[in-house]
C-alpha cells in the first residue's frame, strides 16, 4: 500500500525565500479580477512593443 502526502503548496521567489501567500493569494486574485480581453489586449500591446524595440535596436546597431 502506498500513502502519498498531501503536498504542501508554498510560493518562492527567485532567491528560494517563502513570500507571503495571502500576498500571492490577492495579487492571483486581483489578475484573475480582469476581463479576458483586456488581458488579451494588454500582452499583445506589450509583444508588439518588444518586436518594435527588437526591430529598432538591430536597426540602430547596423554597421554604416
């Protein structure tokens, strides 16, 4: 028979310290709170931006 834990759920940010999770509960709660097309709206905006920076950068770094 086999008896597996319940594993615990903790959040970690990137130097391994456990954040608060009712912090990590609210800002998941408040993303969540948006509408579907805004988030969508809102990430396109954003990658359209990185590909234009992108673009200019290799631009602006031609050799003349």
């Amino acid at each position: 028979m086999f008896f597996y834990g319940k594993p615990e759920q903790s959040f970690h940010n990137h130097h391994g310290d456990s954040i608060n999770p009712d912090f990590a509960k609210w800002v998941v709660d408040f993303i969540s709170s948006f509408s579907d097309n805004f988030l969508i709206v809102f990430f396109t905006i954003g990658f359209i931006i990185i590909i234009i920076l992108v673009i200019l950068i290799l631009f602006l770094s031609r050799k003349k």
